[in-house]
C-alpha cells in the first residue's frame, strides 16, 4: 500500500510539472561554432570529403507552453568550405591520392526542437531536447577545379543538451550544444577535366556522386531575453 502511495505521489507530481501553463516567450542572441563530423562514399575517384568549421552569430526563439516544457527556433547560416581528400585522379592523368578543392556553399539548417527544463530552483536551469532540421544548400561557390557541384536539400534529426542562468528577472546566460544528423548527396560535374584522349570518360566525369555525412556538432554561448 505504501509503495502504491508513493507511485501516485509521484505521478501526481509529474502531471503537476506538465500541466502548469506558463506562456512564456524568450529570444536569444548566441555565438556558434559549428564542426562537421564529415564523412562520404565518392564514387569514381574515391577518397573521402573535408569540411570547414564555421563561426556564425544565430538568433533564436523559445516557447514555454509549460513549465517546464518549451519548443526552440534556431535561425542562422554559414558557409563551409570542402575539398576531398586521397582521391584517385590517375585516369585522368593526376596522382592516385588529390584533394580536389570543391569551392564552398552556404548552409541554412532552421532547426526546431522540443526541450524539458530541469524543475531546479537555483539560478542554474539545464535542459534537454529533441527535434528535427531541415538543410537548405545554397549560393554554391564550385572552387576552381571542378565544373559545377549540387546539393540536395536534406531532413535530419536534432538532439541538444544545455543550461541558462539567470542573471535577472528578464536576462539569462545560455550555453547549448546540439548535434545534429544531417546527411546529403552531392553531385560533382568534373567533365571540363577529361582528357583529350579519353572522351569516353565525359559522361563518367559529368555526374560523380558523394554520399556525404555532414553531422555537425553546434555548440553555442549567448545571451537571453524574457518576456
């Protein structure tokens, strides 16, 4: 009987945390910093892809529906560059193990995801969450190697981990790292280096794909605003 007691205490407990309204809006201004773990399958030449970290600011926006749980809008771009690496270029008359320069591109990842606030009482408040992302590639920039190179245009799912502090009624310190599962397939037009000699190789050369893995580690440190 007593363990019955103490299971719908906390039941009871748990329904309290969820159920409270709170209807509360809070708007962030944060630094990131954003470090692909890159990886892909390059057809024909082989080798792998490497891509640059970037540094954006990002503005963001929180909505607490509860108490203690709230949905997060992160808005923000930045450009990466890429270049393969240990690529075979021998059929083309280049050495067996190239980094080919892949220009750059810019990334426009909106991410939403629904968070659980710590019910703690101290200045300190982490959280968790969860959601998804959707990657807009655009304003490509092909390098000067290749001759054209496309993205598609990727969902992906999106975990995070963070804490505020707050330093008044209305202003809080955030730090949040999210990692984010993203994933595309790329395309790469390097027809204008086949050689003379081998047109047969055009048509292989026009459309070699990379099945890329971007999966960004996204960490940031801003400042918050409540209202």
């Amino acid at each position: 009987m007593k363990k019955l007691f103490i299971v719908g205490c906390l039941l009871a407990s748990s329904f309290h945390v969820f159920s409270q309204k709170s209807n509360e809006w809070r708007v962030r201004l944060r630094g990131l910093g954003i470090a692909p773990q890159e990886s892909a399958k390059i057809g024909v030449i082989g080798g792998d892809i490497n891509i640059s970290t970037a540094y954006i600011p990002e503005l963001d926006f929180t909505y607490f529906f509860t108490k203690n749980m709230a949905a997060e809008l992160i808005l923000g771009t930045s450009k990466h560059n890429l270049h393969t690496t240990g690529s075979d270029l021998s059929a083309i008359g280049g050495p067996n193990k190239a980094n080919v320069d892949l220009g750059s591109v810019w990334l426009l990842p909106p991410t939403l995801t629904v968070q659980y606030h710590l019910p703690f009482k101290c200045g300190l408040k982490p959280y968790v969450g969860a959601g998804v992302n959707y990657t807009i590639f655009y304003s490509k920039n092909s390098g000067s190697v290749v001759k054209n190179i496309s993205y598609e245009n990727k969902f992906g799912f999106a975990t995070q981990l963070g804490i505020d502090y707050d330093i008044s009624k209305k202003l809080y310190l955030n730090i949040d790292i999210k990692k984010i599962f993203l994933k595309t397939n790329a395309t790469v037009d390097a027809s204008n280096l086949t050689p003379a000699e081998s047109p047969e190789l055009s048509p292989v050369l026009a459309g070699i794909g990379a099945d890329t893995k971007i999966n960004p580690w996204v960490v940031g440190i801003g400042i918050g605003y409540k209202f």
